[in-house]
C-alpha cells in the first residue's frame, strides 16, 4: 500500500486528497484478512449470533484492486468527505457499497455523496469464497428510491436521516442491472 496526496477537484472544488493506492502484495494480505473474517463470520454460527457485516476495509480495498481506484482516506478543504474511493483517471469520487447476505439491508449516511456508485456482491450463492459481482448502479435510481410510503431516500437525506434499503432487490434485480465485473478475484 502506498499512501500519497492529490490535488484534485471533487464537487468542483479544489481539494488535497489523501489516496491509498494498492499493489500485488496488497493482493495476498487483502486474501488473508478476508478469510480472518469468513472464520469469524461462519464461526459465529456455532452460537446462533448474529454475523459481523461485511467491514469496508475489505470491501472498498477489493474495488480498488478491481478498478484501480484509490482509497480515500483523508481530505483538506471545503468539500464533504462522505465517499469511499477516487479514481484519479477519470476524477470521480465513488462509494462503495457491499454485503456478503442473500438480501441485503444497505444504508446511506445522510451526507452521503458521490460522483459514481457501486455494489460488490460477495453472497456468491453463500459460498463466502472472496469471489464478488460488482455493479455501476445509476444515483438517479438510488436517490429516488422510495424507502417509505411517503418518502425517497433524498428526502430521508435531507432530514438528517440514515436511509435503508436493499440495492439487490430494489434496484439491481427491479431493473436487471447487469454486472460489470463477474466473480472477481482480487488476489
């Protein structure tokens, strides 16, 4: 991992960004790290506890082995920090959402904000292998996404609110969003 500050814009603001970029040895730690978690997930079983979500570190690392985006890890300057990933060719911030469940339960922070958005699916039909489907999913449909009878997931944003909802069944499945990387493997 190297980690190295850009200058860049972001929301048409200029900023310094903190990036961490990963190589080939990143690839063997990330496939060590991974199985740490599976053990721990499958192990909890054994007490009928619930499961530890699937950590972001994982999950955005993964994508950016996948993409050859960057991990944000910092920011100096007037604009909100709320995304996962930059990608330094095409000037994008990106958020990075994952589950590793058959029906996931997805939540978006309030100050959420992104440029692109994508889904890494590491259910693979429960069989936990590392292997994951990522998907570009379009913000108009994630922004409009109808959480409560009376309310978008834009409009629970703007009151403060965590929205939640299931991008697999509500977006991805709804619209027949096809992946754009299929059983991905990092390392």
């Amino acid at each position: 991992m190297n980690i190295k500050d850009y200058e860049v814009m972001v929301f048409r603001k200029n900023c310094i960004l903190q990036l961490a970029s990963f190589n080939n040895a990143d690839k063997k730690e990330w496939k060590k790290l991974f199985d740490s978690w599976k053990k721990l997930k499958l192990g909890l079983r054994i007490f009928q506890s619930r499961e530890p979500n699937f950590p972001e570190g994982l999950s955005e690392v993964a994508f950016c082995l996948f993409s050859g985006s960057k991990r944000f890890i910092s920011l100096t300057g007037s604009v909100s920090g709320s995304f996962d990933t930059y990608n330094t060719r095409t000037g994008k911030a990106e958020q990075i959402k994952a589950c590793s469940v058959e029906s996931d339960l997805t939540s978006f922070g309030p100050k959420s904000k992104w440029d692109d958005l994508y889904f890494l699916d590491f259910y693979n039909g429960d069989k936990l292998d590392g292997k994951f489907n990522v998907y570009k999913i379009p913000s108009k449909l994630i922004y409009n996404m109808e959480v409560n009878k009376t309310q978008t997931m834009k409009q629970q944003q703007k009151e403060g609110r965590r929205p939640r909802f299931s991008i697999r069944d509500n977006i991805i499945n709804k619209y027949n969003i096809k992946p754009i990387g299929k059983n991905v493997k990092v390392w």
